[in-house]
C-alpha cells in the first residue's frame, strides 16, 4: 500500500487524521447494505488506450441514449475530448461489462460495470472508473497486497480489516466533486480486481465482513506496509499526524530475517545528480557535485524523514519519500525504505537500510510471521495499531 502522501496530508487538513464514527457502538449501519457501500475505484486518468476482452466472446457497451452488444476483443482510445470504443466515438460518460463472466482490461479481471468519464471542462482527460460494494472491492485488494499462498488465514483477516478500514475513511471523507474514491493502485491500495481470486481470500474477506478499527470512537486512515525492518514508524513521524494515537512506532519481531528486512543500495553520483536535478526542477537550485547527504534528523524506529544535500553550489533538504520517488523515476529503482544509513565513497552513496515501504501501521511480512506463531487476527491488529477497537459496520 502503500499510499498516496500528499493525498493523505490533504485529507488531514481538511479534515484531521481521524474521523469521527457516529453509528451507536455494537449495531450496524441500516443506510449500507451487507456488501457495504459502493466505492468508486481510479483504474486510468488522463489520456490512455488499450482493449476490453470478454470469456464470453462479447460486451454490452451503454451510454445515456443507447445500449449495444458488441464483439470481444474491443479497442479503445481516450485523448482530446473524445473516447473512441470500437468504430463508435462518444464524448460523454460511457460504460462497459461483458455479457456473462468475466471481463478484462489490462492486467485486470472484472466482473461488473466499468465506466470512462470525462475529466474537468477542456481538459480533455478522461477518467477510467469502477464502482462495485466494499467487500468486493476488498477481495481485489487483499488477493494483491498478499500472498494466499504464503500468508495464513488471520493474516488475510488482519488485512482486509485493515484495508477496509483504510477504504471506509476515504469513503467518509472524499472530496464531493471527485468521482472516485481510491486509487487502483498503490497511491492507495493495489488492486488486482474481483474475478480468479483466490478462495483463501474470499474467506477472509467474509469472515471479516463490516469489521473496521476505530481509535477513541473515530475511524482513522490505517496505513499498512510490506516490511518494517524490525520498528513500525510512526504515522507523526512519517506523515506529520501526531493526533492519531493506534498509529505509533512498535517493535516488530515478526518480519526478522525476511528478504527485505535489511537491504543495501548503491547509487552513483551521476544517479544521484539525476535524482536531485528532478526534484529541484522549478525550483531555481542548481545542483552541483554533491558531496555529503546528511540525515536531517532519524526518528525512532530508524527513518529519516528529510536529508540534507551538500553540493558544491550550497545545500538544500528534501523529504526522502520525494528522494526515493525520483531515484525510480531516474531508472535504478528506489530505496526500499526510508529508514537507512548512508555513506558517501568516491562515487557513489552507499545506503544500509531496513524494511520495504513507509514503515507506517502493519507490517504484512510481520503479520505473517505472527500468523506463523499462532496469533489471531486481533491480536495481530492490537499490535500495529495499538489501542484500536474492532467495530462491525454491517
């Protein structure tokens, strides 16, 4: 999940960090129904193409004057305004399912309504859309955040708690002109979706059905990670929520000796100066030979969450997130994390870190190690986000 930052920290201006839950503690919500409510889930913005295929050979495409039947594979384009589906070419919202089973746009399965809306006036982006019940939703979320092969049951259950938990407060607390309400892939939560899940995950999801966390009588945004490294981060730390008291650093016995539970990355100067360059565009710093990065300050669990460049020019800080983000888009791939060491050689940065993510809320590889050990999904819970309380919704 790892999850959109900047999203976040807007949300909680907006709204603060948590939001208050006002149905009377123990009954479920008469207004959603047993599938809880429909979420609206980002699959493409912008300008894009690509093709719908169809098991059954054909798709129903609808828009708000006519309904047709039309054969599989089918190509689309959105650009400029318009949205061309096969020979037919639409400049309003229209959408798309197959006839029977399954449906298929990039690597994603689906079993209902698909919809491409346009975006603002004049811009002429378009928005790729499906809406479908919470629990369905959770089951294309949890199928990509775990593995049901790997990870036993009460660390499914502990996830789609917790995935629900995070959908439901973008849910409460959306922006009313936005037309969805998480990202299909890790700006929120990754998201495969509903059809060829696994039956592991179907169980999980149902036996966990309408349970979210609830911290002092409020909903909060229950952020999750691969791996900590041996400490969860706090979410004051990480994102600058200090309100939120189950998301605080733990310690983490469950990830210990896993794949990314320690990890090295070396990058070279010439990266580096890519990297920096990108994150200074429209800035006006010009970016010399950089000599030293220095961490700004560590926080408890080992992230750093700002660093200081040195460069021939001067110096500068940067979030590390902004760091990590652009060393991927230079090419090399990311760091893994931000909780690391770093050293400088004679060119290159060598970093010694720990843990794959923010490091904020359950670490999954730590869930299944505890999973391994016996633990429940509660008790699995109660230690990431500690203090929480487990309410059933619907």
């Amino acid at each position: 999940m790892i999850r959109a930052l900047l999203l976040s920290i807007l949300v909680a201006w907006i709204c603060g960090p948590q939001v208050l839950f006002s149905a009377p503690p123990g009954n479920r919500s008469q207004s959603i129904s047993s599938e809880g409510p429909v979420i609206g889930v980002l699959l493409l913005e912008g300008v894009f193409q690509g093709s719908v295929s169809s098991d059954a050979g054909s798709l129903i495409l609808q828009w708000q004057s006519g309904q047709v039947v039309v054969d599989s594979p089918l190509s689309f384009e959105a650009a400029d305004g318009a949205l061309q589906v096969g020979d037919r070419l639409f400049r309003e919202s229209v959408r798309i399912r197959a006839t029977a089973g399954d449906m298929q746009i990039g690597h994603r399965m689906h079993e209902g309504w698909v919809e491409w809306i346009p975006d603002a006036p004049y811009s002429g982006s378009w928005k790729l859309i499906e809406r479908l019940p919470m629990e369905r939703y959770l089951i294309g979320v949890v199928s990509r955040e775990m593995s049901a092969s790997s990870f036993p049951a009460s660390a499914l259950e502990a996830q789609a708690v917790a995935a629900r938990t995070y959908s439901y407060f973008q849910y409460r607390t959306r922006n009313r002109s936005r037309r969805h309400h998480v990202y299909g892939d890790t700006r929120s939560q990754a998201y495969g979706g509903t059809a060829r899940v696994p039956q592991e995950v179907i169980d999980a999801v149902e036996k966990t059905r309408g349970m979210i966390l609830l911290t002092s009588g409020q909903i909060f945004e229950s952020f999750y990670h691969s791996t900590c490294g041996g400490r969860t981060c706090s979410a004051a730390e990480a994102f600058g929520m200090a309100d939120v008291s189950s998301m605080r650093s733990v310690s983490c016995a469950g990830c210990e000796g896993s794949r990314f539970s320690s990890w090295r990355r070396e990058v070279e100067q010439t990266e580096m100066l890519r990297a920096l360059e990108d994150v200074c565009e429209g800035t006006g710093v010009t970016v010399g030979t950089v000599k030293q990065l220095v961490p700004v300050e560590t926080a408890q669990s080992g992230h750093v969450p700002y660093i200081r460049v040195v460069h021939s020019s001067g110096s500068f800080e940067v979030e590390t997130q902004r760091l990590r983000t652009a060393l991927a888009s230079s090419g090399g791939g990311r760091l893994r994390s931000s909780s690391f060491q770093v050293l400088h050689t004679a060119d290159r940065f060598v970093f010694d870190g720990k843990g794959w993510g923010h490091g904020v809320g359950m670490c999954q590889v730590g869930a299944r190690g505890y999973a391994l050990r016996g633990a429940n999904r509660t008790w699995i819970l109660q230690h990431y986000y500690p203090g929480a309380q487990i309410r059933r919704l619907w």
